[in-house]
C-alpha cells in the first residue's frame, strides 16, 4: 500500500512530492489519524538547514532526508533518527535500509535536497 499511495515506479523509485501523500494515504488505509506533517525543501538559495532537521529529532520526530547525486547514495532517501555535532562536522544518525548495522552517520554537508516528517 505504501509503494502504491507513494506511486513508486519500480524501475525510478518514488518522486519527492509524493513522499508525504503517499505516507498520508497509507495511514488513512489503516484508519489512523495524521497529527501533522511539514517539510523543507531546497530553495532558490539554499538547501534543507541544519537547524530544521535537529529540531524536529529534537522533538522526536524522524525525518526521511532526500538525497540527489550524493556521492554514496546517489538519488536515494534515507530515514534521519538522530544527530552528532562533533568537532570534525555534523552528522546524521540513520537507518538507509541497504545495512545491516544498528547505527550508520551520514556526514551533513548541507547538500540535502528535501526533509519531510509525518507524525501520528
């Protein structure tokens, strides 16, 4: 259901504007109720801020971080569970899916392309 209401296209994955209805539309099909949800996304100028992301983990609030032409994980999305300000930069503490480790960081070089949350 979810792969549907994201309209997932096997072969080039999900669009960034779906994420959101998509993840909206699988709570309806369960008869749960949508408290909110919110994004940023790249502007004309910048891209998503360090500050958006760690205040919504702040608040415990997951964000699914959209990545484009990233050196590791090319067009791809990854689940943002927690943060790390450490001397050497900022890091994103993730669940991607493709590991199979508890506990992966991706390294915040402020060239994330959309953030978006859902909470119940």
């Amino acid at each position: 259901m979810l792969y549907s209401g994201m309209r997932t296209e096997y072969s080039k994955g999900t669009a960034d504007k779906e994420i959101i209805p998509g993840i909206r539309a699988f709570a309806r099909s369960r008869y749960d109720d949508i408290a909110g949800s919110g994004s940023q996304t790249e502007g004309v100028f910048s891209n998503v801020n360090w500050s958006f992301i760690t205040d919504q983990i702040d608040q415990s609030i997951p964000l699914i971080v959209v990545l484009h032409g990233d050196s590791k994980y090319g067009d791809h999305s990854i689940l943002c569970v927690g943060y790390q300000e450490c001397s050497d930069g900022n890091f994103l503490r993730i669940a991607d899916g493709a590991s199979k480790t508890i506990s992966n960081f991706y390294y915040f070089k402020g060239s994330v392309k959309g953030a978006y949350y859902v909470r119940w």
